[in-house]
C-alpha cells in the first residue's frame, strides 16, 4: 500500500548505542539477558534452513582483522560489523568492537542500528551455553576458564544460570586479567580457585572454556591433559592462522562447529585434512544427529561466531528496547514526500547555496 509522507517517516531506525544497551542490561540483568540471548538462539538454530548464509567477509592486516557478517531469512536481514585486534589495550581500546544492522526484507528499510560490543559478549556466552546444553553431561559443576579476558565474565554467568556450574578454575598468561575476573566472580558470588597452568587449570573439571586472544597457532589444550567426559568449549580462535587445540585433542571425541565452511578455515578445524568429520550443531538441536553418546565421551565445540547468532542478539534486542521502552529515533534515511524526488529533500539548501555562489561572482 502506498503511504503518505507522515506515515513513511514513522520508519525511522531506533538506535541502541553501548550506554543504552547497557543500561537495558542493567535493568533486565544480564543473567536474563544471557538466557533470553540463548532462547532466541535455539529458536533460529532450530529454523536453520530457513536462512540465506554464507561465512563472513574478512580484511586481515599484520595487527588485525576486520569482518563483515550478513545473513537473513524471507522476513528479515542482518549484518555485524566486527573486528578483532588483540593488541588493543595499548591504546585504552577493546580487543573487539562491533555493531550491527537489522532490516526488513520487503522493503529494506533498516529497522535497528544497534552497538553489538557488549552484546556481542552476551551472545557469544550464550551460543557457548546452548552447545553445551546439547553436548555436556548433565551433571556439570566444574568449568576452567583458560584466557581470563573480556568475554570470561560473560561466559562464567552463563555457565553458572544455564547449566549450573558451580566452580571456575581460572589460568591466563596475563596474572592480571585473572585477578580482574577473580574479582568480578567475587562480586557476582561465584566460586572460583586460581591455577599457575593450563594442566592444573583444566584437572578434574567437567568443561574446559578456552578464550585466549593471541592471533597465533596455539596449542593451549593439548591432548594429555584432556580427561574422560569433558566437554571443550573453544571459543578463541576465530581467524585464519588462530588457533587454540593442538590437532590431537580434535581427534579424541566428536567435534562440532556452527556453520561448517566457515569453521574449517577460521576454526581449530583450519589445521585438519578436508574429510576431517564434524557435525554442525543445528543438526545435534533438531535431533537429527546426536551429540554426547556417553559419559566417559569427550565433546569439541570449536566456535567462531556465525552471523544468524548476530541475527538473534539483534532480534533480542530490539525486543528487549522495545518492552523497556529504550533506544532513539535515528533518522537514517531521508523522508521524502515525493520518493522518486531525492534532489527535492536537498533542493533548499542547493538554491540557497547557488544564489550565494551567484551572488560572490557577480561581487567580483
């Protein structure tokens, strides 16, 4: 139906910048944020052939890299601007800063702007929380937390609220971030015992989480420290040439990933042969594959972050802005009375700016 110029400038986009996102956090809790993250989640895993995907666009430098994230469905499209620059902290900045974009697909307009740092943080905890509810034992109550970094605290609560651990082992090469995160835990009442290793770090505990931000080949968990019934959740590497497992642990359980022409050349799954088996994780969600066959099972998820999980913080958050009645009215796009007149909505301002030029040349 064809809209009046009034009608068409109520499409302007809501804006969601850090502070209003934070603040949302604040109000609904970010426990709550992390699970309603998760629900929304297994919902669009659940529906995955019903979205256009591809693995994200990158830009890599010597320092860096910078990505592009689109996907979509019939009804809505979504992109994340992201970067990831581990050397950040000398100049005061996140070693990952992102926002996002969601828009209708009828029309296209551009529904939602939004900041996708923090709430990046959220969903990548809460995509952890999911595999992991389809992948761990049931009776998980120990985690070690190897790199104690910005997403530590995000995935240490959903760890605790969505599965119930209980105790976090903590190890990173910077003591300094591990004291950081002990106090946060201490904060948020959670229990936590500091390591000097990985191998001590990782001893006697139900799920192993790597985060560690090094752009490099790491072999941070190697295949004799990993113990009967683990469930490894390696979230870290994320880019060509970054990796967390040595290959040997990749060859001790079933390994899973969430889109699988991403993951073999951004995961740890980079440094295995092509016919390497693993499962994507919306096969395990829909039942069409299992996941844990035992107790005594090790399980992988090797995680790199895919767009339809950007799509679903995005869709949560605006939501969320909307029950809590936050974000701006960013007017992205220019209103036009006349939608085939776009040199109308400027044509004021460029007559006023000719009559100004004329009248300089006729000065001289």
């Amino acid at each position: 139906p064809i809209m009046s110029a009034p009608e068409a400038r109520r499409l302007d986009t809501r804006y969601l910048s850090a502070e209003q996102v934070a603040g949302m956090v604040r109000r609904k809790g970010l426990a709550e944020c992390i699970a309603g993250v998760a629900s929304y989640l297994r919902q669009d895993f659940l529906r995955w052939n019903d979205f256009d995907k591809c693995a994200r666009v990158a830009t890599h430098s010597e320092v860096g890299v910078i990505e592009l994230m689109p996907v979509s469905d019939a009804r809505s499209y979504a992109f994340k601007y992201v970067n990831g620059h581990p050397s950040n902290h000398r100049y005061q900045l996140p070693t990952v800063m992102a926002f996002g974009v969601l828009a209708d697909v009828e029309t296209g307009t551009p529904e939602l702007v939004s900041e996708l740092t923090l709430t990046t943080a959220i969903r990548t905890a809460a995509m952890s929380a999911v595999a992991a509810r389809a992948l761990a034992r049931e009776d998980v109550r120990s985690m070690a937390l190897i790199g104690n970094g910005a997403q530590s605290e995000f995935q240490a609560l959903a760890f605790h609220h969505l599965l119930g651990v209980e105790v976090f082992h903590l190890f990173d090469v910077d003591t300094a971030a591990t004291r950081k995160l002990a106090a946060n835990l201490e904060r948020l009442g959670l229990a936590w015992r500091a390591f000097d290793s990985v191998g001590a770090a990782v001893r006697g505990c139900d799920i192993v989480t790597t985060a560690t931000a090094d752009k490099t080949n790491a072999a941070i968990l190697t295949a004799d420290i990993i113990e009967p019934g683990m469930h490894l959740n390696a979230v870290g590497g994320d880019c060509p040439g970054k990796t967390e497992l040595h290959a040997d642990v990749l060859r001790l359980g079933p390994v899973f990933c969430e889109f699988e022409p991403q993951s073999r050349i951004e995961g740890d799954l980079q440094q295995m042969p092509a016919d390497f088996p693993v499962t994507e994780l919306w096969q395990v969600l829909t039942g069409r594959i299992q996941g844990r066959s035992g107790a005594a099972q090790v399980t992988i998820f090797d995680s790199v972050g895919f767009a339809l999980e950007d799509y679903s913080a995005l869709r949560y958050m605006r939501d969320l802005a909307l029950e809590l009645g936050m974000g701006e009215r960013l007017a992205l796009i220019p209103a036009l009375d006349d939608p085939k007149d776009l040199f109308g909505f400027i044509a004021a301002e460029a007559s006023i700016a000719a009559a100004s030029g004329a009248a300089t040349l006729a000065a001289c």
